[in-house]
C-alpha cells in the first residue's frame, strides 16, 4: 500500500505562503462520520484511511494522531520515513504544540474543518493559527475526486410523522425562546429531519451534504447544490430558500449585524463563528435543538422502525437458517464459506425486501480471531473460512424506506471451548441486564452502561467500546446525542428514543463477541421507562453455560424468542422455517 | 418558633450605604456543612436554621432560596410575612435577580462567604454586586456568639501515617508540577489533613477553622487563632509560619505580585482571587490537590478505620441487643422505647470505647413514618415511642482516635407488613448488588450507582439521595470528593478509598427504610478493585422476603456475618452475644 507523498508539493507551497506548517483533519465541513473521497485530505496527505485523526505538517517532521483503534492500521498504511504516529488523546495535539514548537509558529488550518472546541484548544498552544480558505491541497490535489451531487428525495409524511412547516415552526419556536435569531445548521442528518429530505451522497448515510440556516419565524434558506435537487417536490422547493454552499459562510456574515446567532460548539466549523463575529453579530453556543427534537422519534417514525425491523429480521433470519446448514456441510467438504462469501449472501436477503434500499453501514462478517478487531472489514486477503469450531460475528443493518436497522449476532455453528462459553455466556448475561431494565424516565446513558459489564467485570474483563448507541430514522446508524457508556452523556432517556444495547467481549488474536439489538425507549410505570427490542432475530444459545442464567433471564430469552418466532414465521422461507422454530425454542428445552 | 426579625435594621443600614439590598449566605468562609452559631447569619437573619440556603433583603422585599428538604422547615421557622420562599435549584437567585430586579441595583455580598462560581453566576444578573467585607450584620447582631475558639490536637504518626513534612513536600511537588507558586487552602479538613492536627470549634466536625498557604517549595503560613494552640508539639508550630486568620486575605494579596495562586473554585472564598488579582497575582483554578491526596488514605489510615469499625461494631452489637430484647417488653409493659432514649443509650454503649470521642454526626434515630424524612433529628416534640410492628432506622457514627464511622441500620423488632418487606429486600438487594460489585479501577460512583436502585426501580420506586459519600479519617462524615449518586463525580475510585454505601427507600407518613455499611475500595484481580465492608454490624433479615434472594447474595450475607460473629464474639457483653449468634446465623438457616 505505498503512497505517492505530496508532502514536498505542500510544504514547498507553506513555504511561498510564509506558513511554518498546517493541520489537516479527517473530517469535512459536516463533522461526518464517515466522509466522501472528495473530502478525505487526511488520507490524500498522509495514506491513513481510518475515520479518525489529524495531521501535522511541518517543515521537517511531519506527524500523524491517531487514537488507540488505529494505532497498527496507520503504521501500516502511512510511510513511516515520512510520519510520526502519535496518539490522538494520549497525546492532545494542542498540548503536543505547546510543547514541542517555538510559539509564535504560523500554523494554517482550515476554518471549515475545524469546529470551536478544536480551535479554542489549538489557541492554547502558543502558535499563531492562520485560518486559510485556499487550503494549499486544494492547489496540489490533482487527482481529486469530484465533489459529490447525489441525487435528495422527498420523505412523505407518511413515513416522517411532521410536516417541514411543523418543524420548521418548532424550530423557530425553540430559537424564540432561547433570545436567538438565527440557527446555523451543518450537521446534515439535521436539515434531513428538518426538510424531510434524504440525499444519497455517501453510501449507508442517507444525508444531503448541505448547510441551513433557520431564523426565529421558521424560515429557512438551504445552501445545497441545486444540481441534488431535480427529484425534489415543487411545493416543498417554493417553501425554502435555496442558495448556493459556497455563499454560506458569507451570508451568515451579512446576516450578522446586531443578530444573534445559535451555534454548536462540537459541530459547527469555526468558520461561521468567525463570519457572524466579523458581521457584527452575536452567538450562543448550544447543542443544535433540532438534534434533540429528532432523536425524540414520533409514532409514524416508531411505527416504521418495527415494520422495517420486521422485514430485516426476515432476512436475518434466512440468511441464519441458509448459513447453519452451509457452515458444516461446506467445511465437510473442503470448501468452507468465507466471510466475504457471507456477506454477499445476507446482502441477498435483504435485497429481497421490497423496502430495502441500501446497507446502513459496511458490514461486520468475521469469524475467528478477526472478530477480535471491534472495526474489522472483510477483505480478500484477511478473507477467513467461517469454522464450526469457531465463533463468527456479523453485525450489519439496512436502510429501508421506513427505517434503519442495526444488529449483530455471534454464532456458534459447531462446538467452542469452555473459556469462549464463559465468555459468551457473561456478554449474554449483560445484554440481558441492560434490556430488561426498568428505569426513571430522564436517566441518562452513562448512568446504566455497567449494568451491561458487570458479567464480564465479575470475570476481571472489559470492552473497550460503548454500550449502545442512537439510530437514525432512514438516517445515520451513530446518531447524536443519545448513547450509553462509560463516558458521560448528558441527554436524558424518554420514551421514543431509539438505540442500540451492544455488549461485547474481545481477545486479541482468539476471539470477539457481540451481541446487539436495536431498541426503543417506552413508558411502563409512571415516570418509569423500560426498553422494548425493535431487532427481531434469535439470540444463538447454543454457547451459553444454561446453568448460570437465572430465571429473570430465562424469562426475558423465552418472551423474546416467542415474539420473535410468532412475528417471523410467516414471513420467512419455508425452508428457514424449521430452523427458526429449533432456534426459538423455549430454554428449558434447550435445557433438558 | 417566632423569631424576632432584623429586617427593619438592615434595611436602614442598607439604605444608609446606599445599596438596594444584599445577599445572605448559610456558609462560612470554608463552605463547612456544619457551621459554628457565629457564622449562621443565615439564622440570625431569617430564622431558617436548615444546612443549605441563601437570601436575599431588598428594601421592600425579602427572599428565602432553600432546597427541596427545606421547603416544608422554612414555612414552619420563617415569619412568612416578611419572607418569600423560594426554591434553591428551580429558580436560581441568580436568574431571579436577572428577572426581577432593574439592572444595575446595587447589591451587597460578602466575598469571604461566596466562592468563585457563585459569584460568577450572580455577576449574569445584571446587577451591580458590591463586595463588603463589614458586612451590615455585624453591626446589629449585638447578641452574636463568639467566634469558636477550640482546642486543636496533635495527630501523631502512629495514626496519619505520613509526616506533616512528607505532606507539604508531597503538595509543594504538586504545585511545582502545576505551575503554581502558592496553594491557598479554606478547607480545614484539609488543613487538618496537612498538618496532622485535628480542631473541635464544631461539635461532630474536628478541624481546626483557620486558613493556609503552601509554597511550592512545601513551607506553610498557618492562619489560625493562636488560642487554640496550646496543645500542639512546639516541634510542629516551630516548622510552621502561624498567623492571625484576620490577615489571610491580606497576606495573599501581599504575596501576589508576579505569582501563581492554584485555587479551588468551588471552594475558595472568591476574597481570595480579588486578593490576588489586586495583588498582581495569576490564579490556576484547580480542585485543592490535597483534597484527593486526603481521600487515598494509607495503610496506617486503613488500619485505624477497620479498628475503629470493630469497637463500633461491638458498640453497635450490644446497643442492637438491648434494644431488641427491651423493645416488646417495654412495648407490653406500656412504657415503650422511645427515639430518644434509644440514641441515649446507644451513645452511652459508645462511650464505653476507650477510642470514642464523639458522635461523628447527629444522630438519625427514627421510628416508623419519622424514619421517611431523610434527614430527621429526633425532638421532644416528635419524639416517636419504638414498635414492634414498625420499623426503627438508625443511622449513626463515632469519632474515634483512629477513624470514624458511619453506618446504619433498619430494624424489626416484631412482624411488618408485606409492602414493607417487599421495599426493605428491595434495599437489601440493592445494598448487596452494589457491595458485592468488582469494578475496574478508577471506575467513577455514577457508574455504579444505579446498581443499588435496580431493585426499586423495577417496583417502580426509587430514593432522592445519594447511594454513597467519601468518610474522612477521624474527619468529616461527608468527604470530598468521591460520591456515588446520579449526579456525574468526575473522581476516579482507587484502592484506599472510603466511601459508604447506602440505598433506602422511603414512602412519606409511612416508614422509612436504609441499610450503610461503610466501606474501603481493595485492589482485586488485575486492574480491578473491590469493596470490603468496614462497618461490623449485623444485617436485620428479618423483614427480608427470603426466596426473593438469589444465591450470590445467600452467599455474601452468610460470608458476612461469619465475619461479623467472628470478629466481635470476644468483645461483646456476655448478654449480647446470643443475640449476635442468632444475628449473624446462616440464611439456610434462618430460611429453614
């Protein structure tokens, strides 16, 4: 994987600028997650692919900043005669400078990438941070690949509960209320609610790359490439103010003087602070409300995730049934399924659902000792059998019309040993704890995390990711801002939150296990909230140590597999059938 | 309860300085929870006596800010007629003040009284706050106690296990590594930590009120009354600068110029950063670094708690037999025990200790629906008779030489009701679920919290406090700065840690349920830790609906109590010690 490095070009062009280095992030102008080939600098500059890190070009040394997950892959990927690899939090940049370069230095960066938390902490380290807009890559990035104009479409009503008008009146509403006049809106997955709108410019994320601004009476002005918009309804373009995204940044400037502006300290680019500022205007900083008014899904949305985990579930379902016959029978005869050969095949499932559209993220298919790396992609040259004696992982979803579905399953086709049991059976224990709970309406995420570790913990083990996750609605498969782990969130949980319970065990080398519904928050008891599975797949007891589930657990698996079994049933194939009643069976049998 | 009002003679000392009104805090200059009668001008003033509060005179008008505890004890001791009562955390004076009054009203405070977030909350206001240092109170409160001038005492080595110069150095490190030049300690615990004394100016409470300065070179100024001195080695007040308390702030500000004050925002009087800034001084804002040296208490500390706890258990243990065996006889004889004589006699069995000083707290001795008030001291006038079909809580604590303890107890002398069974299990499962919890080191208390509520949650209940606090050795009850509650405790637990632990459950007019042990964090398997209990006393099963147990609490409770019975056997009266057998018996036992 050896990279042609432009790192002479850039600093040669530093130079002319007077510039004695420059940052580059992995991110675009949206904070996205995951980023289009337009937008990847990071990897132009360095080599490194990962969906995390930052580089530091300087006239001599050149440096990379990782975090722990991408420690091996950046050494990898990156030409270490070039780089240093540091790590992202171990080792804060910012502290990183101030330690390291003679203040005063002129770093450039550029404002669109960086959002003001970032920039108020790059502000600490001494250097003078020059704000370039002509990014020299710009200048050197030949190859570059075009900006994407995937096609928006509308979302009916019928599938997103509100009108654009109700929400954008809320909105304005909210604005009101806060002594706000504006909101800037750059996180895509917003304006996607907002509009009802989705784009298709990143595979698996459904958003229109696009900027909006709101004002205090509801009106919106949409800075999106005319070019997405040609599937769009007339009514809904009439009702909006389309404007280029190259004039953003400038019209929130002429709107400035004497307004004020609400902004998201963690998303939005420090670029709109520096324009409303420059305009004369004001800024409260504050989570974006629509952020908070979208993961609050309505009934219609509600409705649409159980219809679409229903068809998902069907998939699974046969996909499962299709594997548990194969998996022995193929490694019997010396050509065993592959994970890559997996993959296709559940992707074929899924394209039978007439709903279906697309993956919600790039599948997870791994058996063995690849399933220990949480982040693992199949590829041909890591491309492993899938072992009967082994456990295989998949966790994957799809975006449906109606929905997004996110789940993952670990599967035992044959027989493991007693410790891969242990462990199974402790990740099992703490899905279980996590899913039954009742809890006070308003809890947050971090607060009932360990509920999901303590199995594991009794063991002396961990994982190292979170517990759960907020999915969108026909929307990203990471949405903000709910989440459960360790790390402290502050959003309270009420009913209609959707997220994920996802507890897993990892051993380097051996193994990896999870096991993840997707979930909705609902009201049992006043002022109480219980979670009710929106996934509908069997859970594989086949590796679970039965004597040490208790009855509450029993309990939980036999309800479950019954709503499961009853719901699937006729909706499976006749030959997956007979593998999804064995697979629901009730404990105690399995038992006896 | 009346109270003779010195409203009209603040007002016209205010309207003679020409200020519109001014604010009254219940804290002392180190934000003591206990604060000595010269200090309470909280009381003086308004005639609350209650542990948190804040008022507000103007010159038609008067503000009482108390907290949910309070509200129903302020209407009772306030003359409403010249009081509002408002709500402490609902409706913060500070957003009041923005609301309500014309901005730029001139308001006076006192700088020592508030530290630096509140006084940077009350600057949003709008008005003018206008710092007085002879504060009008001190003008009319002509009947004002003395100032508290109690005896302080040696801490010797056998007990601290860590020499005051070993202390500074470690602090002056400390500072030196920050950057700092001086750390300004206002919290005497910490004070008493450093120093290796202990104070008595307030009863339960044994620091020493008095303020410090740390160099970062390890050389102390000691602000402290020299009356209360007599008592210390001249080996220690030769290696200590001693000064008047008057001078504190002056002398900060005298040293400021060109140097770095480390100073802890939630804690220190904002006096001191005026002091600084008007000195020419920087201020570092930092939680005091010697309030988490303090919490990790060394093992000569450990061993002082756990023989601490072991007298206290036998206390506890001769205390609990008596009660339990006069309560249905006295009961039967017409002549019930009352709360009073209960604590009464308990304080006496205490006091037969060599190590006993004093109560570590009041006494919370509380029978059937007083026990559903958190915070109840028993009165005469509330002064509940013991029953035997109800249940007694008794939370309670000495301040022994080497340690001090905190721990409570619900019991049942008779038979109660099933609700009542069914909430005190609940308790008693969460008590255990958290206690028997391995978590990994430098697990924060919100993490785990929740593990105690569980099972009130899942019977839809819950409790409004806390789940456990830090314990100071032979110092405050309530310790700085690890809790484990909802609320996020940013502190990392780590082997040497003492905390409590103790869900309740309490339904109003009806009974009140807790069960405490308190508790040391041990290191377990690799990266893990534990709690071991230090609290000795055994746990009332009577109430517990047995088959409700699973058999890892079976197995923690028998473990327990072999523990208990073997450690105070010999060192309890010879009429308590049947009654400590049959206590701690197996639950197989006790089931059977």
């Amino acid at each position: 994987m050896q990279h042609t490095s432009p790192l002479a070009a850039l600093r040669s062009l530093l130079k002319e600028r007077e510039l004695d280095g420059m940052l580059i992030p992995r991110s675009d102008a949206h904070q996205s997650e995951y980023c289009a080939p337009f937008d990847d600098k990071l990897e132009f500059s360095s080599g490194f692919d990962g969906s995390a890190g930052l580089a530091l070009i300087l006239a001599d040394r050149a440096l990379l900043f990782v975090d722990g997950r991408y420690q091996v892959q950046a050494r990898q990927q990156v030409n270490l005669d070039e780089f240093e690899i540091h790590h992202l939090h171990d080792e804060p940049i910012h502290l990183w400078m101030r330690d390291n370069l003679p203040s005063g230095k002129r770093i450039a960066f550029e404002p669109m990438l960086a959002v003001n938390s970032q920039y108020e902490s790059l502000r600490t380290s001494g250097c003078d941070l020059v704000a370039v807009n002509d990014d020299p890559i710009n200048e050197i990035w030949t190859t570059r690949p075009a900006a994407p104009r995937g096609a928006i479409r509308q979302m009916p009503i019928e599938i997103s509960g509100e009108s654009t008008a109700s929400k954008c009146a809320r909105v304005g509403e909210s604005l009101a209320r806060e002594g706000a006049d504006f909101l800037a809106i750059t996180l895509p997955d917003n304006i996607a609610w907002l509009l009802n709108v989705r784009g298709s410019d990143i595979p698996t994320s459904p958003v229109p790359l696009s900027f909006a601004l709101v004002k205090n009476d509801g009106a919106v002005e949409w800075f999106v490439d005319e070019a997405k918009l040609q599937n769009l309804d007339s009514a809904l373009l009439a009702s909006i103010n389309i404007q280029s995204p190259d004039t953003f940044i400038d019209r929130c400037q002429q709107l400035a003087a004497g307004k004020r502006f609400l902004l998201d300290a963690d998303n939005a680019p420090v670029a709109v602070r520096f324009a409303v500022e420059n305009g004369g205007g004001e800024i409260t900083w504050q989570a974006d409300p629509v952020t908070l008014m979208k993961a609050n899904k309505n009934d219609t949305e509600l409705q649409g995730y159980r219809a679409s985990h229903v068809q998902d579930g069907a998939a699974w379902v046969n996909f499962l049934a299709w594997l548990s016959h194969e998996v022995p029978v193929r490694e019997a005869a010396g050509n065993p399924i592959t994970e890559l050969e997996a993959q296709e095949k559940q992707l074929a499932f899924r394209q039978l659902c007439d709903n279906f559209i697309e993956q919600s993220f790039g599948t997870i298919s791994a058996a063995a000792a690849n399933a220990a790396m949480c982040h693992y992609h199949s590829a041909p040259e890591t491309n492993f059998a899938i072992a009967s004696n082994e456990f295989y992982l998949n966790d994957s979803g799809g975006q449906y019309f109606n929905g997004t579905t996110d789940a993952t399953r670990t599967l035992n086709f044959g027989q493991v040993d007693g410790q891969r049991r242990l462990h199974y059976t402790a990740v099992l224990k703490g899905f279980l704890a996590l899913i039954s709970l009742q809890f006070p309406q308003g809890t947050q995420g971090h607060q009932i995390d360990a509920f999901a570790r303590r199995p594991l913990w009794e063991l002396g083990l961990d994982y190292d990711h979170g517990t759960g996750h907020g999915v969108g609605h026909c929307l990203l498969i990471h949405e903000n801002p709910h989440r459960m782990a360790k790390k402290v969130n502050p959003w309270p949980m009420i009913p209609g939150n959707v997220l994920t319970i996802e507890p897993g065990y990892y051993l380097g080398g051996s193994h990896g296990i999870r096991i993840e519904n997707q979930v909705e928050v609902i009201a049992s008891q006043p002022g109480f909230c219980k979670f009710a599975s929106l996934t509908l797949i069997p859970i594989d007891l086949s590796a679970v140590e039965l004597p040490l589930l208790n009855e509450q657990e029993i309990a939980w698996l036999d309800e479950y597999h019954q709503l499961v079994r009853e719901t699937l049933s006729p909706l499976v194939s006749s030959e997956a059938r007979p593998w999804l009643i064995e697979a629901t069976a009730p404990v105690r049998t399995q038992r006896a």
